[in-house]
C-alpha cells in the first residue's frame, strides 16, 4: 500500500484523501446532524510512518487538528480509563500548526466532562496558541443521565469551565463553531456556552445541535453572526427547542436577561428568562435554523426587545433585512382529524392570521423577511396556506413543506411567481377520498403557471396507491428536473415525457 502510494499523483492522492476525510462518526444517527472530518483518524497511524503520504496530504491533513477520545484502537494513546487518538503531535512537529484552521474535538459513548477535559489537556493541544484555527467541530454525544449520581455538580461545572477555557484561549480566531452535545452544566447552560459567548463578537456561524433542552446564556453583541442553527434531537426530539438567554447569580438564582438572547418557549426548562431574538442578530443574519419551536408561540422569538423595561416587547417586531434562508421545524404536530385537533388548528389560524400578501406588516405584529428566498417548514400543525401569507411568496426561489396536514390540499403554487425549486411531501391522511384528494392536488397543481420552476419534487407517506396524472396540458413545461416518490403506473410516466418538453432528469421511486 506504501510503495503505490508512494507512486500516485499528487492530485489523485488528494482526491482518495478528501473522499475518506469528510465523514460522519460511523454508527450514530446524531452524524446526520453534523458532518465531521474526522475520515482521517483510520489512515494516522499510517501517516505517522509513511513520509510519502504525509508529504502528498500535508495541505490537507495539517490544516485539521483532531482529538478523539474513547475509541478501542489499539494504537491509541492511554489516558487512564480513556483512549485518545489525535494527530496534534504530528501537527506541532511538522510546523504547519500556524497554518492549521479546523479542530475536530469528538467523543465515542459515553464520557463524563471530567473525562473530557483530561483528555484533552493530555492531547496538548492547549500548549500552544493555534493563530489560524477558526473552525470548531465539537462532537460530544453524552446522555444527559449518565453521570448523575457518580460526580459532584460542582467538579462537573468545574470540567466543562475548563473545557471552555482551553479552546478559547487556545483559538483567538475561531468564528465558525458546529456542536453537537447531549450535556449541559448544573444551570442547563449548552457545554460550550462560555466559549460561544467569549467568542460572540467574531462569530459568523454558530450551529449548535443539543440532546437535551438547549439553551444559552448568551451575554455579547453577534455584530457578524450570519448563520444560527438551534436545534434539539434524539431523547428530547418530543420536547420543544429553545434558545434562552438566562444569567445565574452566585447563589444559582436564575436572572433575566435584558437585552440578548432567544425566547425560551421550551415547558421542559422552568425559571429561564424570557427574552427575545435581539435587533443585533436580526440585522446580522442570513440564515436561521430553528426548531422544534411551539406552534402556538411562533412568532415570540423573533420579538423585538422593549429598551425601557428589558421584555419582549410583542409589537416590537425585528427587521430581518438580510435574511435569505429559514428553516422552522415545529414541535408536537397535531394530526390531520378530530374535532379538538380542528378547534384547535381554527382557534391558532385565527391568532396567526396572515398579515397579507408577500409579508406586508400589520401594525407591527409580524416579523418582515423582505429578502428572504429560501424557506422549509416542517411539522406545522395548523393552516399551512394562511401561515405562508406571513413570508414574501412573490421573492421565495426554493420552498419545502414537510408534513403539514391542515388546509394542505387548499395550498397553490399561484402566488410563488418566482419559485426555482419546491419539495413537497403530501401528508398522510385517513380520509377514504385521500386518493382523490390527491390527484385532483396534482392535477392543479400542475395546470398552474409556474414559468421558473426548474426543479418539483413531490413525496408522499405511501407509495402503494397509484396515482393518475390528468390528460391536460400542463403548464409547469419549463420543468428541467422531477422527483416522484409516489405511487405511478407506467402510463403516466409516459404522459408526463410526453408534456414536459424540456424535462433532463425523471427519478421515480
């Protein structure tokens, strides 16, 4: 294996290099949440006596430190009951770490944060002062309860403190940070609360992916923050999402605070301060990811905050002037049928009514997204068509709707003039006409015009019944790209080739 790598082209070596190196963490559903380079850890040992290797990867491997603890590999460094493989020795010694500018920090099973900061103290990576790194991927996917009952609250606070304290002096230029983490400290703080909030003013990115009920302290102005992703998964994937801005006395008291951070509307975390998403990320942001959020609060994060008094102020609503992409998953989704589901969904369209066409406000009650061209919604349990009014229909390039039952076959590609692209997955419904109401959907939908649309992707929660396509003539004919994850008979594929003149790509499924 040396000796024909040895004779590979640079450039050809580079790109098996990068095939392996941008992996997931093999084995966990988490990995979906949060891409790491960590494909590298399988070929170290080898890098460590291969010159040839290392010579051809320099550009490639150097530029990323990486610490994983807990892993069985026999090469493994042993630190007490923990195995550390890491590449920061290599680094250090070949001199690339003033060019280095990604840190991979991951844990495999469960671990402690007395463990965590052990091991990467004993990695020595915060030995040195790292001037290029502005990338952390943080992947630490611990239970919430697995060290409950066998380590005092105060050494576990103390574990993450250091944890926090070793990457933010370790990385004066870090700007972009990706965690995914299942722990929290004994306030229900994020893990990596202290250094999100040292390194507030330089951040442009902050994704942080939370297994338990997330929430931040957050205490500085995001001047350069453009993309936020908040999200909650796994254990906690029933329980709302939030994002609380929430300072704690010395005596553990929980104060509000009075002009940063993101309402908290989670049920699972009492005491938290209510605040909402402030002016400064409003102005800030290009992309938000949030969820799941509670349907019935849904536009109380994005409240503006009331300078006199330091509450969110609901008629004081933020500017989103540079926002281009949202994403909003929503919690608890009622389901399609019942009479309480149907009082509720009236009751929540009432409260949510649209402000009118293509986001014009009204009296202040609602967030403006006047750029906005990219928006997925997914789980929202109430009046799809009317909750759409609330966004720039005429502006948005690319839509995708996810499981959103109610009024679902009221919805119309009309008002989206400029649409380019649209995923949408047709809800399941126990309806003995659901298999007319769908096609009569399909046959309007593609009968209206829609002279931008390139891409249509549509997807339903069965594929065992057949659907017929009209015998019409379709206006959707600047179609380049469909995707049918419906049930279809060979006829109709037929149809569809035969209408949809510029089609390039049919997937059916």
């Amino acid at each position: 294996m040396r000796s024909i790598a040895s004779k590979l082209p640079s450039r050809i070596l580079r790109r098996i290099f990068e095939y392996i190196f941008w992996v997931g963490a093999s084995g966990t559903d988490e990995a979906e949440q949060l891409v790491l380079p960590i494909g590298q850890l399988d070929i170290l040992p080898i890098l460590a006596v291969n010159h040839a290797w290392r010579r051809r990867a320099a550009g490639l491997f150097y530029r990323t430190a990486v610490v994983a603890i807990g892993t069985s590999d026999i090469a493994s460094t042993v630190i007490g009951p923990r195995r550390v493989r890491t590449n920061i020795q290599l680094v250090l010694e070949s001199g690339y770490a003033p060019k280095t500018t990604r840190l991979v920090l991951m844990t495999i099973g469960h671990m402690p944060p007395v463990d965590l900061a052990e091991c990467l103290l004993a990695s020595n990576f915060s030995t040195y002062v790292w001037p290029a790194i502005d990338t952390l991927y943080f992947f630490h996917p611990l239970t919430k309860n697995s060290f409950v009952g066998t380590m005092a609250l105060e050494v576990q606070d103390e574990a993450i403190d250091q944890v926090n304290e070793y990457l933010a002096e370790s990385m004066p230029a870090l700007s972009h940070i990706y965690a995914l983490s299942g722990t929290c400290d004994s306030f229900g703080l994020f893990a990596l609360d202290d250094l999100i909030d040292t390194r507030m003013r330089n951040l442009r990115t902050l994704a942080a992916v939370s297994q338990g009920p997330l929430k931040l302290g957050l205490d500085g102005d995001a001047l350069n923050l453009t993309q936020l992703t908040m999200r909650t998964i796994a254990q906690c994937s029933t329980s709302p999402a939030s994002i609380s801005s929430a300072k704690h006395s010395s005596e553990g008291d929980t104060l509000a605070d009075s002009s940063h951070g993101i309402e908290n509307i989670s049920r699972n975390i009492s005491g938290a301060g209510t605040v909402g998403i402030p002016h400064v990320f409003a102005e800030s942001l290009v992309s938000l990811d949030i969820g799941p959020i509670l349907p019935e609060g849904i536009w109380s994060p994005f409240f503006g905050i009331d300078e006199d008094s330091g509450n969110p102020d609901p008629q004081v609503i933020a500017d989103f002037a540079c926002l281009r992409y949202l994403k909003l998953v929503f919690a608890n989704p009622l389901s399609s049928h019942g009479d309480a589901s149907r009082r509720r969904s009236r009751q929540a369209s009432r409260q949510h009514a649209s402000p009118g066409p293509d986001n014009a406000v009204v009296d202040g009650r609602y967030p403006l997204f006047p750029q906005l061209e990219s928006l997925k919604v997914e789980g929202y349990p109430y009046n799809i068509v009317l909750f759409l009014e609330n966004f720039p229909r005429s502006r948005l390039q690319h839509l995708e709707l996810l499981k959103c039952p109610h009024k679902f076959y009221d919805f119309s590609l009309a008002a989206f003039t400029n649409l380019r692209s649209a995923a949408i997955y047709i809800p399941d419904s126990p309806h003995a006409r659901r298999e007319e109401d769908e096609e009569t959907w399909i046959a309007r939908l593609f009968s209206e015009p829609a002279p931008e649309l390139r891409f249509l992707c549509l997807s339903a929660a069965s594929i065992e019944d057949q659907i017929d396509f009209p015998a019409q003539r379709y206006r959707i004919d600047g179609l380049l790209n469909l995707e049918l994850h419906i049930g279809i008979r060979s006829v109709e594929i037929e149809k569809l080739l035969a209408e949809l003149k510029y089609l390039r790509s049919l997937h059916v499924v």
